[in-house]
C-alpha cells in the first residue's frame, strides 16, 4: 500500500506543483491520477520513487516511511514506465529488458531466459529480442518498457501516461493487454494519464486532480460517473458520462425474444417465412449468428441466401456482459433487435433498445434515490 499523507511538492520557483495531497494506493490495484495537464501527476509519481523529493508530508510503502528508505533500495522494488518507453536505443531489445536483473547481480543467463520469458509475457515474439528499439514501433516499444520495468519483479510499478503516444488503436491493444497481465500480476500500481476514458478503463479507484495538486475526487470509475463531487470533475468526466456509466452495470436476467433464423444456401422463399418485421437472423448450423438479412416482399423466392447478401451491421452482446454492451447491440442492429449470445457465441435470443431502457430504469428505481443528487444541479448549472 502507497499512503500520501499531506504531501506537499512546492518547486524553487515558488510553483505549488502538488498541495496537501492525502491518497492511498491499495496493494495489488490499479490506483489512476488523471487530471488536465500541469496538475500534478507527475510530480505525485516521481514522489513516490523519490526522484522528486517532498516539501512536507510523508509517503508511506507499506508503513515505511519512503524517506527513510535508501532510495537505491526504495527503486528496487519499485518499477517505472514512461511515456516513450525510454530504452537504451544502442542495446538489443532482450538486453534493455535484462539490465536491471544483471544490475542485481543476477547471472547472465538467468537475466536472459527472464527477459525472454517476460517479452512474451508482453506479447512480443522471440524475434524481436535481437533488435533494436528504433526497429520496433511505438506500440512495441511501449511494451519493451512495460517487459523491462517487471523483470526485477517489483511488487509496486509507476507508469506515467505509458501508452498516450500510440494511436488509438494500438492504445486499445496495449490497456487490454495490459488488465490481462495485470490479472496474472496483482502488482500495485500508480498509473497517470490525462485521458479520462483511459483512466476509467483501467483505474480500480480513480484520483480526479485540478491544477494546483488538489484531489478533487477519489472513487471507483462507476461512483465517478454517477457521483460526480463537484462542476469541475462533472466536466471533466465528460458529457456522456451516463451512458458510460452503463459499461460498469451488468444486465443480470433480460426476458430475451426467441429469434427464428435462417441458414446460408437456403432459399429465399423459405427464409422470408422466418422474418419479423422484414429482417431475418442467419446464423450457422452452430447457431452462431452471422449477420441479418433484409427480406421484403420482392426478390426471386427460388434464389439462395448467401453470405454476400448479409448486413453486419450490429454488434453482439454476451448475456453475461453490461447494459452497455447490450444497448449498444441493440442500437446497432439493422433490424432494431439486439442479438445475445452465450459465452461460446451461440444465439440466445434478441432484445430492443426500449427492453433495455426499462431495465435500466428498473435498475435506477430499485437503487434508490442518489444520495447526493446536488451534483446533478451543479452540473446542469455550469
Ligand atoms: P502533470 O504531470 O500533471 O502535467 P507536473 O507534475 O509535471 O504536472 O507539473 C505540475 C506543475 O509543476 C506544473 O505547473 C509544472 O509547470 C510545474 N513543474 C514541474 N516540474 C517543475 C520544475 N522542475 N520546476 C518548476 N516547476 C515545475
Ligand atoms: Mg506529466
């Protein structure tokens, strides 16, 4: 556990980087400041290492008093990862990753066979060992930097905006990627970004900082987006805060609508007697859907359905998923009905939009009245 008590960072120059901050990092978790650029973040992660040093207050690894550790010893245990991975650009990749095992003292074949085994961890294949980090892409690097900063096997990481210089894409890959590992790792972890969607995918608890270095909130990315503390993290949060807010709520039973299907290779005529509302789901003989076709009146009844023919327009939800996933498949889907399937992608059944909303409602009415139901009026007021 990572405990800041009162900790205060003022620079030479008189700038209040960091005020007051009182924040604890449970073990095992992903702990997330976010906040707009200058807040603090930064100054608050290298505190924590002691390559800032605070102005007054404690910070606590574990009880110990940070500041009377060795800070040698302190960063032994504790790994870093920076937004541009900062790797040794004139060493192999396998060799950035074993330095600090060899730093250690560990023998060089032991290094070696981790950094190797710790690459694939990251999801990087061996061939990439022998080269150089200018020969691999950001997302790679990215991951270089990730496979380094575990290979002492620090039970505690600090990773500023690691993944904020990739594009979207490999973004996405690299959060995924790195929950998974994560969930293998159980390390704690203080993770900075500016991008709030990034901190409410990976935060366990969330830490809203406004510039100055005053927390304005702490709490799990759900009680952020339905609580809200106050106008500046409303806004920051951002405008479609209550339909993310769904991505955190299972659906539990939804009555799902008992769907006829039909098959590729079947004829035309024949899949037309299945249809509801001129809309027909195919699925294969698995009775895994493969897209809905549109069947109205005209057409040759003798011609075959084929694959060509199908709209894959709407997305799929896993009965087990959120209300998020399931509005969304129901929102997206050409016929207006949602297709659930089961955890091995088999068709469960479908379900409309206004199904979900009035789960949704059901939910919200056997919840109770929000206890603090100001935010919504001081948000509506900025
Ligand atoms: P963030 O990571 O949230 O963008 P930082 O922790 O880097 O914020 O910076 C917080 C504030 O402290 C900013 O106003 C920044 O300009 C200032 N700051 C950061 N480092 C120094 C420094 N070495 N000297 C003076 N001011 C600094
Ligand atoms: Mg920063």
């Amino acid at each position: 556990m990572i405990r800041f008590e009162s900790v205060t960072k003022t620079y030479p120059d008189g700038t209040v980087a960091v005020d007051r901050l009182d924040l604890v990092a449970p073990s095992g978790e992903i702990t997330v400041l976010v906040g707009p650029s200058g807040c603090g973040k930064t100054t608050s992660l290298r505190m924590i290492n002691r390559m800032i040093e605070p102005t007054s207050g404690r910070i606590l690894l574990d009880d110990r008093d940070t500041a009377s550790v060795p800070s040698h010893e302190l960063r032994r245990g504790i790994g870093y990862v920076i937004q541009h991975a900062g790797l040794f650009p004139h060493r192999t990749i396998i060799d950035n990753v074993a330095t600090v095992p060899l730093l250690l003292g560990e023998d060089k074949k032991a290094a070696r066979a981790r950094a190797y085994e710790l690459l694939e961890r990251v999801g990087l294949p061996a061939h990439f060992a022998k080269r150089y980090p200018a020969q691999l892409s950001g997302g790679q690097q990215q991951r270089v930097g990730v496979a380094r900063a575990l290979a002492a096997d620090p039970p505690v990481m600090l990773m500023d905006e690691p993944f904020s210089a990739v594009d979207p894409v490999v973004r996405d890959q690299l959060q995924n990627e790195f929950l998974r590992l994560q969930s293998e790792l159980g390390k704690t972890i203080v993770f900075v970004t500016h991008d709030i969607d990034e901190a409410i995918k990976l935060g366990d608890k969330v830490a809203v900082l406004r510039v100055g270095g005053h927390l304005a909130q702490l709490a799990s990315p759900a009680e952020l987006l339905s609580k809200p503390a106050d106008a500046f993290v409303a806004g920051f949060v951002g405008r479609d805060r209550g339909y993310r807010a769904l991505g955190f709520a299972g659906a539990g039973s939804m009555p799902l609508h008992s769907e006829k299907t039909a098959r590729v290779g079947w004829e035309l005529g024949r899949a037309r007697d299945h249809a509801e509302d001129g809309w027909v789901l195919v699925t294969d003989d698995d009775a895994q859907p493969q897209g809905w076709l549109r069947v109205d009146g005209d057409g040759d009844a003798s011609a075959e359905v084929t694959p060509g023919g199908l709209n894959l327009g709407g997305t799929l939800a896993v009965e087990s998923g959120t209300l998020r996933e399931i509005l969304d498949a129901a929102l997206s889907s050409p016929s207006g009905r949602g297709v659930v399937v089961d955890e091995d992608g088999r068709l469960l059944g479908t379900v409309t939009a206004s199904q979900v909303l009035a789960k949704i409602e059901e939910q919200r009415l056997a919840a109770g009245p929000r206890p603090d139901g100001d935010a919504l009026v001081k948000d509506g007021a900025q």
